[in-house]
C-alpha cells in the first residue's frame, strides 16, 4: 500500500510540474508578431533628383558660376538604376520595406513613386524638399509636410505615417507637427535597438529607431567607407549579437539603403547575401515601419523616453 500511495504521489506531483510548465511556456511574453526572435527593418530612401542644385554629391565642390555637369546625373542613377534594382532584391526576398520619399522626388519620378508601393511597400514621409527641418519656422515646417503627404498620397494613394527628418535633425516642433497632422511614428532616434516612446504634449509618438551604423551612406562614403563584402560582414556580426539577445527581449535591426548608393550592383549583393544569411534564421521577421508602429501601439510593454528638451 505505501509502495502504491509512493508511486501515486510521484505521479501527482510529475503532473502538477508539467502543468506549471505548460502554464509557464504559454504565458511567455511575445515580444513580435508571429513569436518573432528578431525583426529586421528596411528603409528606402526615394529622395534623389530632389536635391538642392549646389549639392555636389560624392565629387570635390565645383567653383562657383559654373554649371556642375556630372553630379546630377549621379543622383539620377538612383532613379535610373539603383530604385527598380532594389525593389527586385525585395521581390526576390519577399520582403516589404519603408521608402522614406521626399516630395518633390515622387513629383519628378511619379511612376516609380507609384510601382514603389504598388510592390506592397511603405510610402512614409521625408520632407518636401532637401531643406533641413530645424531651419524652418513652425508655419514653413508644417505647410512643407503637408504639401509632401498630399504629393505622395495623391501618386501613390498612401498617405505617409511615418517621417523622416533631413539627416535625422529635427526642430523642436518636429514632433508636435507630426502629431498634428496625424503621424503616428518617426524614425529619427538612435537611443535604443527596439521601438520606444517618447512624450509629446500629452500624448506620444511612437520610435521606430533607425540606424546610423548600417546606414550606406555613412559607411560607403565617411570617414569610415568600407567595400561591399566588409559592410556584408559588419551586417551579419550586428545580426548574430541581436538575433541572440532577442531570446529575452525585443529587439530590432534597422538597415539603409540609399537610392544611388545600395542600388549599385556589388551593393545589392551585399545586401543580398545577408538577407539570405538572415533567412536560414529561425523566427526572423522583416516588417515595414508602418507594421512596426501599428503592433507597437497595442503593446503595453514599450519603453518610454524622456521628453524631448531642447533648452539644454
């Protein structure tokens, strides 16, 4: 009889432990959509042709009163060659990304624009012209985001949600007149490797944190240029660091691609190899900005950043 209540109790108490591990597994927080260990997030800037007639681009400053010859057609590569390049390695992937477009881009090269998210891509905002935001004042700040949601919804048929300020550098009204005006997210803070919080007024917007590290223009043209393969191996050490911490939390890799710079070929390999060494991954997710922002706002989980001070 003891041999049996023994045998009874060790039977109880091994069911009792798996019921509170089943308990434990199925509380497990979900950090992503579809229990995503990492989500890897693209931006696409469609923003060349746009720029400022003086920009020399990646050539020595022209002497002034003299026409530059070569440096527009640079840019126009990004249109030419670099955006339909770039959309047929997301094809290839299946994957969607975020293309920041600057207004007066999408007015120049509106069938691009339109094939953009006609491939099921993010139109999110960057600005109407190259004019930096902290150089205006509130009413100028303002009118330009309206023009360029207006050009961008009226080509594509998205209204952009999302912004991204010209080199990150907002004004201190920036994200007041987002809120304003009905964006639910920006990009530009590099604080964190997950999406945040930060107070405007009393609401909020959400963060979807870019990248100055896996930025293309930064890497390829700064004081820190880099070949092809050394960008693919910087990407996937980034990969490998982040993909383990995202056991325990949630994390995000952020990667940019410039229309004229990523477009090239060697670049687009090097970004093609990566997306394929991401992909042998298990639970690796790529999400549109948008996407992110959205899950965000039904998560009660999300850091919350100071206000934004801009007195000190």
């Amino acid at each position: 009889m003891k041999f049996l209540k023994k045998i009874w109790l060790g039977f109880l108490l091994a069911i009792t432990a798996f019921t509170a591990s089943a308990v434990t597994s199925n509380e497990k927080e979900s950090f992503w959509p579809d229990d995503a260990q990492l989500v890897i997030s693209i931006s696409m800037q469609f923003e060349a042709t746009a720029q400022d007639k003086q920009d020399p681009g990646p050539f020595p400053v022209q002497e002034a009163g003299f026409p530059d010859t070569i440096a527009p057609s640079w840019y126009q590569y990004g249109m030419n060659e670099g955006i339909p390049r770039l959309l047929n390695l997301w094809d290839k992937h299946n994957i969607k990304v975020t293309s920041h477009m600057v207004g007066r881009a999408v007015e120049l090269n509106p069938e691009l624009a339109k094939e953009v998210v006609r491939r099921g891509h993010e139109a999110s905002g960057h600005g109407q012209t190259w004019t930096p935001q902290y150089s205006m004042t509130p009413e100028e700040e303002r009118a330009s985001y309206i023009k360029s949601a207006d050009i961008i919804e009226k080509v594509t048929g998205q209204r952009p949600v999302g912004f991204n300020a010209f080199w990150m550098r907002h004004s201190p009204n920036t994200l007041a007149i987002l809120k304003e005006l009905g964006f639910i997210y920006h990009i530009d803070d590099l604080s964190r490797d997950e999406p945040s919080y930060t107070p405007v007024g009393d609401s909020s917007i959400v963060v979807v944190p870019y990248t100055f590290r896996n930025n293309d223009i930064v890497r390829y043209t700064g004081s820190t240029a880099m070949t092809g393969k050394a960008y693919l191996q910087e990407l996937k050490d980034e990969f490998d660091v982040l993909y383990q911490e995202g056991k325990k939390r949630r994390r995000m890799m952020s990667i940019s691609a410039h229309d004229r710079l990523a477009g090239s070929p060697a670049r687009v390999k090097a970004l093609d190899d990566f997306i394929t060494y991401a992909k042998q991954h298990k639970a690796v997710k790529f999400m549109r900005k948008d996407d992110i922002a959205k899950w965000v706002l039904t998560q009660n989980n999300v850091p919350i950043n100071a206000p934004r001070n801009f007195n000190n």
